[in-house]
C-alpha cells in the first residue's frame, strides 16, 4: 500500500477513536451508541467495497 493509504486510514482511525473519547467526557452511553453505529456503517461500506471488487474467473472452470 502507499504511503498515504496508510495516513489516510491512520487519521480515520485515530479521528474515531477522539470522537468517541469525547463523547464519552460528556455521556459515556452516549459514546457507546456513537461507537456502535459508526462501526455498523464501517461494516457496511467494507461489504459493499468488497462485493463489488472484481472477482478472476478460475482457469479450471470450476
């Protein structure tokens, strides 16, 4: 991978893990459920992201 997939998936990491730290200063339940849907979301745009990558015919046919 690139240098700045890294980067790029470092600060969507790190800018999560801060939300849900703030939020947890303020409302730790609060936190939780932030957390929760956004890992459902991460969830989904990971299936969808592999469901659509190109899949190689095998040269066996099978």
């Amino acid at each position: 991978m690139k240098l700045i997939t890294w980067a790029s998936w470092l600060a969507g990491l790190l800018g999560f893990g801060l939300l849900i730290a703030g939020i947890a200063l303020i409302h730790v339940p609060a936190a939780f459920i932030v957390a929760g849907i956004g890992l459902l979301g991460w969830a989904y745009i990971a299936d969808r992201a592999a469901a659509s990558m190109s899949r190689k015919p095998s040269p066996g046919g099978g």
